[in-house]
C-alpha cells in the first residue's frame, strides 16, 4: 500500500469519525451546543491572529528540510535507536480535529434557517407543515420522532409558537416548541431519524406576603393588596368552611398572606401556592397553614376543610332561603322550598360540595338542567337550573370539581343555583346543617407539621410587624411634612 492510499484511508477514517462527532453534537441540548459554538469560534479566531514574529538569533524549522530527533533509549533496550525524520513541512498534512469541528459547525450555521410559525384556528402540525413547504413525509417523520415527547406535537394550541429549522436541501433538521415558561419541546435530526426530548427551566421560587383590610368588599381588597384573581379564590376557598364570604364579611376584617412568587432565569412568571393565611372575621381569628400533603390545617393540626362545602358556588347574594313554607313566584301558590338559593351570573362554576357518584345528570321541566350527587353515610345533593351540565351520571366526582354552570333552566325566573342537602332522606337547611369535619393531620407527621407551623406564624407576625412599622413611619413622615409646608415657605422646606 503506497503513502497516498495510506492517507485516503486516513482521510476516510477521520470523516467517519467527524460524522459521529456531528451526531452526537446534534442530539446535546440547545444551551450545551450554543456553549461549544462559542468556544469553537473563539478557538478559531486566535489561531487567525498574528502570531510573534521569530527572532533572528532563535532557532527556527525550515520549509523542506529534513530534520533529526533523539529519542531517548527504553528501559528495556540497551541498544541505540537510530533517529527518525520529521516528514518536510512542505508535505501535504491531514485536517485536525479542532478544523474539521468548526469547519462543520460553521457549515451548519451557514445552512440551516429557521423559521417561526403562530399556531392560528384549526393548525395541525400537517397544515402548518404545508403551509411552510413541508411534505406529508416530513411531517409523520417528525410528529414520530423517537421518545414520548413527540407525543405532545398532537397538542398543539391555537396562540401556540414553533420553531422550525431547514437545510439548503428543504430537509427539516431541528423544531422547538415551548410548551410552558419552563419547559420546551426539543426535535433534532440525528442521523437519517428524528429524535424528541423535553427540557425543563429551573423554577426559583421566592416568598412574598399580602395584607390587606376590607373596606367595600373581599374581593376589592384582594386586589388592593396585590392578589391575583386566583389567590383570591383560593384564599376564599381555604376558610370556606368557616367563613361565608357572602354574608359574614364586615367592614375592617383583615386578612393576610405568605404565598410562593415564581421565577425562570430571574424572570418573573408568576404565582404559586399560598403557604399561610390568617383572616380576622367580625374579631375571630382563623389562621391556615399548607403542609406537604396539599392540605391546609389549622396551627393545632385540624383540618381546614370539612366533608362539605357550605356553599358550592360563589355567588352574589342569597335570593331564596331554606323555608317550610315560601310562595313561589311561577306556580304562584304556598310550598315549602327545601332548599337555597344562590344568585349569580349565568355561566358561573358549579362545583360538588363533597366527593360522590353522580345518580343524575339530565334535563326536565321542573328542575332544567340538574345534577344529584349521593355521598357516602346517607347524604345526597342536588343542583338545578344549571345552563349546562359538566358531568354524566355514574361519574365519580371530588370535592371541588365543576359539575355544572348556573343557568335559568326550568322553571326559573333569574339565573341562579337551586342546592338542596339531604341527609337519609330528610331535606336538610344547607347553610345551617352540621357539616363532619375532614380528618386532621396523621399522628405520624404531626412532629413535622409543627416545626413548620411553629415557623409559618411566626414569619405572619414579622411580616405584619414590619408592614405596620413601615405605614406608621410613612405617616409620621407625612404629617412632618404638613407641618413643615405650613410654617415655611416651599424653598425651606427639610433645610
């Protein structure tokens, strides 16, 4: 085999080599390839800088000539070895690896374009494809790349954005779809296969507090104090059980929060869970503390939910109340109304009170739109007039999920939720009836749950303590301020 075949077969083994290299390149996340982009670039750049100019007094290589090394003996041979060339600088040397790696990364760069498409009204990845220049081919080459990830192709929302990379050769190569703020659908060619993967963002979370004093209403002063409409409902949600938000809030009750702020690269997303609360309600103080398990409890460890909700709706205001004997407005005789009824817009959420199997969810003259729930130790519940119905009968529902929406189905006069609690069979005033309690925290988590409790009130005091300083200093300050104005003119005024 002669020196030229030898270097062909070299040349041969390198390139298969480079091409392992640009597959594994491919399949590393999108940050890890941006980072070796970088230093393959930088590399690149000071191998073309100037390099210092030798000396005339310091020894230097020439272009074709031949030189002699020295190689020292091995231990185990006691004869001399005869010095090898250095093959003549003027001889044709193969590409290193460092040259070879960015000559492919530059030729992917220069390559591949990307385009960004919006999901809009009836997208599927084969429309959009299309709409793009891709083939059918592409797409289930794509939509069936290997890993489960791809799976999430096929859920697509309107609003949506992809990512989508080509070669001169119209040959898709990568796709992005972020799925949330913190996680991202990656598709990359591999080879002659598509391959998925899924990266997900650090979430740091931070903690912040909200208080609050009701002045108008609950709502109003949520929103003062710089809740989410989310929390807010939550908030209600927590003590529900104990408190009834439409009729029991007063003017100056106060409320206040710990909850979990939300951030990705030091960038704000948004909320998370509430952590602690406490709500002063006509002078009683009810306080709620989340534990591990997603429920909230009292400092002692009761539970605060109940079996039941009071109310499984939030509503205005109470237009019907449980009566043995009440005139009704259609039928325009005396009956008894056996249960409540909740005023609200049509459309809003409806949920089950507590967790059953639906026994009814249809439709009749009377009742329009209706649902019963039958609950464990003899209770039942129902709701009508509904607008529409979320649920079928024989469906298991929890505590807390929609089953409906409030309507004016039947024979109704305004919108609103007609709720009925039975128990054994005996109709029951819902707003009045003894609700059992949930169970409270397990004997063998207690120790935990209060080191945290213990923890969770006390940075509810501090927070209030140092918001409470912060407003008096401020209102210190301004009647300084007045005062000020008043006996010196406004050039004076802090001198």
């Amino acid at each position: 085999m002669n020196k030229q075949q030898i270097i062909q077969r070299q040349l041969k083994h390198l390139h298969n080599i480079f091409q392992r290299l640009q597959e594994v390149f491919l399949q590393l996340p999108k940050q890890h390839r941006v980072i070796i982009i970088s230093v393959c670039a930088l590399l690149l750049l000071l191998l073309l800088l100037p390099t210092k100019q030798t000396e005339p007094n310091e020894q230097s290589l020439e272009i074709g000539k031949r030189y002699q090394v020295a190689l020292p003996p091995h231990e185990s041979d006691a004869k001399a070895i005869k010095p090898i060339e250095i093959p003549s600088l003027a001889t044709k040397q193969l590409p290193s690896t460092d040259d070879v790696s960015n000559t492919v990364n530059s030729q992917q760069q220069s390559n591949i374009s990307w385009q960004t498409v919006k999901v809009r009204s009836g997208d599927s990845l084969a429309r959009i494809f299309k709409r793009l220049g891709f083939t059918a081919q592409d797409t289930y080459a794509v939509s069936t790349a290997k890993g489960k990830d791809s799976q999430l192709l096929r859920k697509i929302n309107v609003g949506d954005t992809l990512r989508i990379a080509n070669n001169d050769e119209k040959q898709i190569t990568a796709l992005e779809y972020p799925l949330s703020k913190t996680d991202t659908l990656y598709i990359n060619l591999v080879g002659d296969s598509y391959q998925s993967h899924k990266e997900s963002k650090t979430v740091e979370i931070r903690e912040a507090f909200a208080y609050g004093t009701i002045s108008t209403n609950f709502w109003n002063a949520g929103t003062t104090a710089g809740l989410t409409d989310g929390q807010i409902i939550n908030l209600a949600n927590i003590f529900g059980w104990d408190i009834d938000f439409a009729l029991d809030i007063r003017e100056d009750d106060t409320f206040q929060v710990i909850f979990e702020k939300k951030y990705v690269e030091g960038e704000y997303i948004g909320t998370g869970n509430i952590l602690a609360a406490e709500f002063v309600n006509q002078g009683d103080l009810f306080q709620a503390v989340r534990f591990s398990d997603d429920e909230y409890y009292t400092p002692d460890g009761k539970s605060m939910r109940k079996a039941f909700l009071r109310a499984p709706v939030n509503f205005k205001y109470i237009s019907s109340n449980f009566k043995p004997k009440r005139f009704h407005p259609i039928q325009k005789r005396w009956k008894a109304h056996r249960g409540t009824d909740y005023r609200a817009n049509t459309g809003t959420p409806v949920v089950a009170a507590g967790n059953g199997k639906v026994t009814h969810a249809t439709y009749n003259k009377y009742n329009g739109n209706y649902v019963f729930i039958q609950h464990g130790n003899g209770i039942v519940t129902k709701y009508l007039h509904f607008s529409k119905r979320a649920v079928k009968k024989g469906q298991r529902v929890k505590q807390g999920q929609i089953i409906g929406y409030v309507g004016s189905t039947g024979m109704s006069q305004a919108p609103h939720l007609h709720y009925e609690f039975l128990l054994n069979g005996v109709h029951r005033n819902p707003r009045t009836v003894k609700l059992p309690d949930a169970k409270p925290i397990a004997k063998k988590y207690k120790a935990a749950f209060n080191t945290l409790a213990n923890k969770r009130l006390k940075e509810l005091a501090g927070a209030k303590s140092a918001l409470f300083s912060i407003k008096t200093n401020d209102k210190k300050h301004s009647t300084v301020d007045e005062d000020s104005k008043t006996n010196k003119p406004a050039n004076q005024i802090g001198n």
